[in-house]
C-alpha cells in the first residue's frame, strides 16, 4: 500500500506572512501522519508562503523561466526552509522522514516536459523512509529554470510510482459546486460547468485543471480538507474522489 | 569544453575542527574559478569537517549503512552547510552556482553500485549555470543509506559527461612517488609500486584506489594542490596528469 500526501502550502505555512509557518497546523498534520501512516508514504509539499513570494517577486512561473542564479537561489533556499520544518515537524513525531529537493533530481525539457527520477525515492520507500518533495525551481532547457508544482510533483510521482491512493489535503473540504463538495468525479464533463471550462488548460491554475490531471492518474485521488487528513490516511473516503475505480 | 573541478574536503575546510570552514581557502578558490572558469563547469566538494565527523560518529561508510533517520539527516544537514558555504562563496565571486544534492537525486543498488541521474546537471550546464555537487548520503538498497564520496561523483559524472578535463584539488601537489610528485600515469603497473598494491580495491580510500579509478576514465585528470587550481583552470598540466591521451 504506497500513498501519496500532499499538504498544500495553505496547510503548512500562514499564506499571508512571508516565510511562516504554520506551527500547530504542522504539528498536528505530523501528528496525523505519525500515528496512522504505517505503510509506504510519499510526503509532497507546496510552497505557500516561502515559495511564493519569491518567485512572484523575480517574476519566474511554470512557464516564464530565469537565468537569475540569485532568484533561482533564493526561491530554492525559501522552499529548503519550509522543507526543513516540513522534516524536522514530521522527525519529531517519530516519522523517518527524508528531504529530497526537485532542483537537484529533475528537469524540464524546451517543451516544458516535466523528467523527474523517482529510483531514489522508490529505494528510500522500500528501506522503510519517507520521501518529502516540494514544490521548487528547476532547470528548464532553453529557459533557465522555471517553477515546478507540488500538484506537478503529486502526478509525476502518481504516475511513476505503484500508488494505491493519492491525497491532497489543501484550503477546502473538497471539489466544490457553488458551495456543496462533490463526493465523486468519474469525467471531466460531468462537472465542467462547476469548474470553469476557463481553467482546464492549466495543470495546476485552478481545481479544474487540477481535476484533470487527477481523473488521468491510474489511481484513485482524494481532494480534502484538514479534516480529512485522518479519515485519508485511515482508507476512508474523505472529500472528493476523483477517477479510477479498479 | 567541459570541466568538473573536485575541491576536496582539505581545500574547504579546517579539517581539525568540526564544522569549520576555511573561509579564508574557499574565497581564494572561489576568485581563481570566477577569474579563469570561463567553460561549462561542474564543481564537486568533499566533506572535510562537516561529513566525516558526523558518518564516523553514526558508522556510517560507503559500505556499511544506516536506517537511522537521524544519522542520515545529521551527516546531510551538516553536509547541505557546507555546500551552501562554498556555493555562496562562488556566487560572491559572480559564479552562477545552483546546489545539487546527491540524496535527492541518486541510490546504489543492493550492490553498491551507484545510480546517479545526471540529465538535471546537463540542462544546468547547458543553461549556464555552475552545478556544485557535494559528498553526501544516499539510499541503498537493502543497507538503508550509505556514504557517497566525492571522489564517487568525480567518476560518475566524469563518465556520464562529455567531460574533456577532470581536475581533483587537494592536499597532496599530486600522485607522490616518496616526496617526488609523478608527472604523469599511463598505467596503473607503473606506479603499483610507488602507491601500494593494498590499497588498490578501494576506489575512494586511498591515491591507488583514486588513480585507478581515473585511469578508467574517458577523459585526461590531475591531481594537484591549491597552487595548481589557476594554472589547471588555464588549460595547463599542473600536478599529475592521469590516463587518456587522445
């Protein structure tokens, strides 16, 4: 049983203060995962208030890349601190917890094709780790580096590695229509004018695109709150499921 | 042309004192890169005072391993100190450096064979950048994570890069026959002598093992101290020159 677990940057950092975290909502989130992750797991990132800001303010994106080596620098460093607590939270839970850094693995070719090696972390799993990857900066042909997605990072590994269950704990309860979450997504058509058809080109824009590149993984994704980290972890269906029904 | 630059763990630090940089070395080197490192460049550093001490203190060698997390992020952490030192110093000198670490990238298999993706370190290349590699701890299959040398890297990026010179900077002024430094290697038969055949199975242990290794090499080494970085950089023979005459 191998799970991949995103916290979205809005459940580990405080989105409105540059560089801080968020301690009791990290504490708790490594509490979480402590006493119920007992079996493979992949722990991913995002950027909230670390990445963020500094990638807005050197202007660098998905697809607008740099040769700036000190925006490139501090975007990484910012995301090395965030990962740092990220680790050091989940390690003082008891939780064998790994930092492994994007920048230093992958890249993007001129099309702006995510290659991510993921030997490394199928090793580290099967001697009894847990991976924890972020959101980052990556070297990108023709384009110096550009910005790499947790939610990019969630497929890739979705994709590579044997996964049973994907989640990704993040700001709402679920994929929302108006108000109400969606317990299930089987196709993209059949909530299309819930999402936003606007967003759908962009992988990791909005939940449509989100949405998506979920319902393309061969395996079943969970979308949820805070709330929803316990039942997630414990097999339950917490949120919204999304696609791939065996 | 491409070059990859060991800097070895004597060069960069104080190796008497635990966690100690030689500021004082690592500026000089740095300037001596950013004046004369005018070429695609790969720098690699080895762990001096930061990585050995914490490895000796868990146990932890290229062949025996760990699965105690708290070794591994000890010798990493203190390992990710000391390269973001020396990539600082670099950038100081307006090298472009990016950090790439090894854990996050690589694994050996149950063998010990190392298996080091090195696609990110070509598109940084090839997008200007300056990739500085360090010693570090990497997954293992089966022996949880072991000890990766510098030396280690020399050779595998050595092989995976269309590398035309390798340049290892040390302690010694190069391959010593007694207090003479040896010119130059062609074959190994000839130094066996000089070096000792006991030392020859350990590809990092000692200068047989170092010698061996870059006598497989595709590509001309030298083995030379800090006065011989300004003239190696320079496209001279400082040292001695290791194997492959084209």
């Amino acid at each position: 049983m191998t799970i991949v677990l995103k916290l979205g940057g809005s459940v580990v950092t405080d989105k409105d203060a540059p560089e801080t975290v968020d301690r009791e909502a990290l504490e708790a989130a490594s509490r979480t995962i402590a006493a119920h992750g007992d079996r493979d797991l992949v722990v991913i990132h995002g950027g909230g208030s670390f990445g963020h800001h500094h990638a807005a303010e050197h202007g660098v994106s998905r697809t607008t890349g740099t040769h700036d080596t000190e925006a490139i620098r501090a975007i990484h460093g910012a995301m090395g601190r965030l990962n740092a607590a990220v680790v050091d939270a989940l390690a003082a839970e008891g939780v064998p917890a790994i930092p492994v850094r994007p920048l230093s693995a992958g890249r993007r070719s001129a099309g702006g094709e995510l290659q991510l090696p993921t030997e490394q972390v199928k090793t580290l799993l099967a001697e009894g780790f847990v991976p924890v990857l972020h959101g980052d900066v990556i070297a990108h042909e023709e384009h110096g580096a550009t910005i790499l997605s947790g939610d990019e990072l969630v497929c890739a590994l979705g994709g590579a590695l044997s996964v049973d269950r994907v989640g990704l704990c993040s700001a709402v309860p679920g994929v929302l229509d108006g108000g109400d979450v969606i317990p299930e997504i089987d196709a993209f058509e059949d909530v299309a004018h819930a999402l936003g058809a606007s967003e759908s080109t962009d992988v990791t824009g909005g939940m449509a695109g989100k949405v998506r590149a979920l319902l393309d993984l061969e395996t079943t994704a969970f979308v949820f709150d805070r709330n929803g980290l316990e039942p997630f972890l414990k097999g339950e269906e917490p949120g919204t499921r999304i696609g791939w029904e065996r």
